[in-house]
C-alpha cells in the first residue's frame, strides 16, 4: 500500500480495545521474518527464553480440544472484575484468552478437516458443547460484563459450518446428519436460517439431503 499515512494508522492502532490489539499483535508476530521479531519486542520480551530446543511436537486436534474443554469447565479462564458504567463494555484478559483459544482451535479444525472428517467433528462438537454452556451459564467458562452470550465469541460461521456439514456428511446416516446440521443451524444461526440450510445441502449426499427440511 504505497500512500498509507503511518500516523493516521499508528492514532487508529492507540484507540483499539485491548482484544483487538492483542489479535493484531499475534497476526503481525506470525507476518513478520523470525529474524526482525528481536528488534520489535526489544525492550518488551526476552525471547531468548522462549525459544525450545529441536522441534516441538504438534498436539493432535483432538487432544487439544479435549484438553481446551476440560480447563474451560473447570473454570481455569473465568476471570470476573467490579463493573461500573466505564468498564461494562470490556472483556477480562481470562475471558480474551478463552475467545482467542476457541477461535483458533476452531480455525485448526478448519485446516484440518480433509486429514479425519470423524476427529474433527468431534472436536467441533465439542466446541459447540462450551459455546451452549456458556449460553446456558451452567459453568463458570468466562465472565461478561455486560450481554454475555456466545455470540459474543464472534466465530465465524460462514467457515465453520460449511466444515461441519461436511464432516457430518461424511461420517453419519441420513436421519442423523439432518438432525445435527438442523439443530445447529436452529440454535447458532437461526437468523440466517435459509442460508446455511441451503449450505448444509450442498454438503449432503442424496440421500442426506432428502432427509432435510428445505425450510
């Protein structure tokens, strides 16, 4: 971008909320060559101390969902603060790490879909799981000022679903692939509900896709 004014991005950048700025920081970190990330975090980071020897083994889908959906319910990122008529639109740092984990955990599923349809439709089940718990407030999984609601979360079900269709198509019988995408659309995106309706066809076999309501 040739003619971007540094100083108009640089007043936009100083007035984001603190989530915001900490998804920037993460998606400039993974943008930015290892070998500048030492000048941009002098000052601020040791990264030295942050390094791991050899390659680190990469934790299956699976198990990081697992594990994810376990230290949610036991209430390892609820972090709750004394709110006022100020604050009352702010997250707790628990409450933003939680919304970045699930997000990203959701993006992995994405990626890796084709590998096991079966394992990431489990996962996202899972995942699907906390989102109900946190409508239902039957655990304390995070904190909310003010309106809390999994839609506050801000997954993007234009990628999601698409990905679950999919894994449903591929792994259950006719009548249950059109209870399972019926009833997520009905509960997570009921405003959109012909859309994704329409989604969950194209992903169906024939046989599938009698089995689902047109409307």
């Amino acid at each position: 971008m040739k003619n971007l004014d540094y100083d108009k991005l640089h007043n936009a950048i100083r007035k984001l909320r603190r989530s915001d700025l900490s998804e920037l920081l993460i998606r400039a970190t993974e943008q930015l060559p290892k070998t500048r990330l030492p000048k941009v975090f002098a000052g601020i980071f040791d990264l030295e101390k942050m390094t791991t020897a050899g390659n680190k083994p990469k934790i299956e889908l699976l198990a990081e969902v697992e594990r994810f959906h376990a230290t949610s319910l036991s209430g390892q990122y609820y972090e709750s603060f004394n709110v006022n008529s100020k604050n009352f639109m702010e997250k707790s740092a628990g409450t933003e790490e939680w919304i970045h984990e699930c997000n990203r955990l959701f993006e992995r599923c994405i990626s890796e879909a084709k590998q096991s349809y079966t394992t990431t439709r489990k996962a996202l089940a899972m995942l699907f799981e906390l989102l109900r718990e946190i409508d239902e407030c039957n655990d304390n999984i995070i904190f909310f000022a003010d309106e809390a609601g999994s839609w506050q979360v801000g997954v993007d079900w234009d990628k999601v679903l698409p990905i679950w269709f999919k894994c449903l198509s591929k792994t259950t019988e006719p009548t249950e692939f059109a209870k399972e995408s019926f009833s997520t659309i009905e509960y997570f995106v009921d405003y959109d509900h012909k859309k994704f309706l329409a989604i969950a066809h194209k992903k169906a076999t024939i046989e599938q896709r009698k089995a689902l309501p047109i409307e």
